[in-house]
C-alpha cells in the first residue's frame, strides 16, 4: 500500500450498514472499537479498492447479493452483541 496516498492504514466507520458492505465484498474487518454507549467503530484495512467501493456506495452504484449482504449484517451483529457479552460477563 502506498503510504503516501493512504495516510491511515486503517479505514474507520461507525456505519453499521457500510461495514457489511465491506463485509460481503470480502474485507476483513481488523476490529471493533467500542464507544460510549452503542457507538461501534469498524476497522479495515484501507486501500485503492475499499477506497473505490466507498466511493460506488455513496453514488449509489454499488451492486451486491441481498444473501451476502444480509449474511454479513447478521456477523457484525454476532460480533457486537457477543463483545458486550463478554465485557458484561454474562
């Protein structure tokens, strides 16, 4: 990756929505930051391609697989719910 044009390595989102975009169009997410209250960040890999999937998102030119898509809604929300779990000790 060029440093120079990305200055973060990381791409950060709070959009539950965007991320199982980036989820289906197979990024892996890096991790998830935790706020106050229900506030998540998502984290991926930065780069040309998530940079153009981005853009094709916000144009509303993105094509996707509804499954796909649902699919990956469904693990952001597996790995949100089972964190909380896990920091509230149940």
């Amino acid at each position: 990756m060029d440093k120079s044009k990305y200055k973060e390595e990381l791409f950060t989102t709070y959009n539950l929505n965007f991320s199982a975009v980036l989820v289906a169009c197979g990024f892996k997410l890096q991790q998830v930051e935790r706020g106050l209250g229900s506030k998540a960040l998502f984290c991926f890999e930065n780069s040309q391609k998530l940079q153009d999937i981005n853009n094709r998102y916000w144009k509303k030119e993105l094509k996707i697989e509804p499954q796909l898509l649902f699919d990956s809604l469904k693990f952001l929300k597996n790995r949100l719910y089972s964190d909380l779990e896990n920091k509230n000790g149940f």
